[in-house]
C-alpha cells in the first residue's frame, strides 16, 4: 500500500468514525487549509490552482451551510451562522473572481475563529 492510498485510507476512517462536532472541525480546517492553499497559488500567479481551491473552500462552507439545524433550541445560533457561512460564500466567490487576496485572508480569519470556538466546545 503506497503513502497516498494510506492517506486515503486514514482520512476515509477519520470521518467515518468522527463525531457531528468532530465533523465540523473537519469541515473547517479544510476551508481553511484550501483558502491558504489558493492564497499560495495566487503567490505564484497560478489562477487555475487559485479557482480550484476557493471552489473547494466555497463547497465546504455551503455544506456547512446546508448541515445548520434550525430545529433545536438554539435556533437563533443557527439562523446566525446561517448569515455568517452566508457571507463566507459571498467573499469566497468575490475572491475568486477578483483573485483577491485580503477576502481571502478575511474568510480564513473568520473560519480560524469558528474552528477555535468549535475545537473549545
């Protein structure tokens, strides 16, 4: 078995065996690695790479997105992530076509915040 099958392999049981909460901190450090990822790639002027990245970041926030119960009790957390992942999609998107880097780097800012307030949880 090669290294990146291994890796696959390891990263298919992560996610089988995580938790919800688990999950999320999954969802968001991989927005946040695939913005730092297209920040690089704009670094270099590789547009393509840029477009892909934030089209994966851009995924990852709309799953997030679309897991928000707003059936609990807390409600009002979910309607209030709903206009912040709302927004992220927004500046991911005005990002990539623009290849700005400072929406860029405003998006991972706030998602390294949520990773953080998730990861305390």
């Amino acid at each position: 078995m090669g290294y990146g099958n291994a890796s696959n392999v390891y990263k298919t049981n992560q996610i089988q065996t995580a938790s919800p909460k688990q999950l999320v901190v999954l969802l968001y450090e991989g927005a946040i690695k695939n913005i730092r990822l297209a920040e690089l790639a704009l670094e270099n002027k590789d547009n393509e790479k840029v477009n892909c990245h934030l089209i994966k970041a851009q995924d990852i926030v709309a799953e997030l997105l679309n897991s928000l119960n707003h059936q609990g009790g807390e409600n009002h957390i979910a309607s209030e992530l709903e206009t912040l992942y709302e927004y992220l999609l927004n500046e991911l998107l005005q990002a990539n076509l623009k290849k700005d880097s400072e929406r860029m780097t405003g998006a991972r800012a706030i998602l390294s915040e949520l990773l953080e307030a998730w990861a305390s949880i």
